[in-house]
C-alpha cells in the first residue's frame, strides 16, 4: 500500500472521471473512491466517525452514495489486548514492589539487630521513642529513594539503548510526572515496609540494648 496526501492525491488524479484520447486510446483517470482515516487514540473513533459522516453528508449534499465502517471487532480486539498489557504489567510492578519492600524490611530489621547497642545508648542519653522510630524511617526512605533513582536511570540508559541500536525506533523520553510517580512510590513503599524494624527499634529496652552483645 502507499499512502499519500488527499490533497496531493486531488492534483494527480482530479476530482471526477475525464476521458483523454491518445493515440486512439480512450483512458479514464482513476477516481479516489476510498479514504482510511486513523486517529491518535481508539477512545476517539466513534466521534471522529460521527464527525466524518456529519462531513460526507454536508459534501454530498445529504445523498447516501457513501459507506463509512468503523472496525468495531477490531477496536474491542485492541481494548481487550491493552487491558490484558495493563493487568499484565500491573501485576509485574506490584511482584517486583512487594520483593523490593521485603527486602528493605529485612535489611532494616539486620541493621536494628546489629545496632542494638547504638540504640541504647541513645536512649540512655536521652532519644525518646519518636526519635529512634523517624532515624530508622527516614533510612528506609532513603534506601528505597536511591533504588527508585538507580531504576530510573537504567530504564532511561536501556531506552536509549534500544533507540539508538534499533533504526527508526523513536527517542526515549520521559515525562516527569513518571518520574514523580515512580519516585513517589519507592518512598512509599520505604515507608511501609521500615515500619516495622523502626517500630522494633523504637521499642527497645535501653537496659537490655545497652547489654547486648
């Protein structure tokens, strides 16, 4: 197939049909009897194709000589298979976020393990609960802030990876509200996932802490 300007189609091949005699040779121009239309985004099909009607009617003087389809079949395929990519890649992003919490979970409960003596002496010198609780948040937070800063900057690395090996691939780009999304979640789930060590820090006893060994 080869797609060219409706405009640039009217200049080569004219509006209506035109007889040419040459050499003897009676030769009609090929009229444009077909036009395929694609919009940017399926949620705007059905009112692009009320909107196409609306012009066919209004250019051919309200006679029925046309026929506009609309791919529906087609259309629900496409929406059913988004769906599925959108579940699919939901479930990856909860799997490889709950994993990354868990993880963070566990290296906060060795860290309150191996300083446990650290936090009774801060307790001993005065460190009330709130204290130690916010110190072992504000770890997680940023441990999980600098995963979410390493994974940006890989995703960004492939995708200009990928553009610049594969030939007319588009460029990598990345909105900012991604950006602020994904940064939004690692601290969330640094968050959720240090309260519990912060919590098992916080409620030490600073006697037994100070004695452990």
């Amino acid at each position: 197939d080869v797609y060219i300007p409706f405009s640039t189609a009217r200049v080569f091949y004219g509006d209506r049909e035109v007889k040419r005699q040459s050499g003897g040779i009676t030769a009609k121009e090929v009229q444009i009897d077909r036009l395929r239309v694609q919009f940017d985004s399926m949620d705007h099909v059905i009112q692009g194709a009320k909107m196409l009607e609306r012009t066919m009617r209004y250019g051919h003087k309200d006679k029925d000589d046309y026929i506009i389809r609309v791919p529906l079949d087609e259309l629900a395929t496409a929406r059913k298979i988004n769906l599925i990519f959108t579940i699919v890649l939901a479930t990856i992003a909860s799997i490889s976020l709950i994993v990354g919490g868990i993880g963070i979970m566990n290296i906060m409960l060795v860290s309150v393990t191996e300083r446990t003596r650290e936090i009774g002496i801060c307790k001993a010198i005065g460190a009330k609960r709130h204290h130690i609780l916010l110190q072992f948040l504000i770890e997680a937070l940023l441990l999980s802030l600098l995963g979410g800063l390493i994974g940006l900057a890989l995703g960004y690395g492939l995708g200009v990876l990928i553009s610049n090996t594969i030939p007319s691939f588009p460029p990598a780009s990345i909105p900012l509200w991604s950006v602020a999304l994904a940064l939004g979640f690692s601290g969330f789930v640094g968050v959720l996932f240090g309260i519990l060590p912060a919590a098992k820090a916080a409620n030490l006893d600073p006697i037994d802490a100070l004695r452990y060994e």
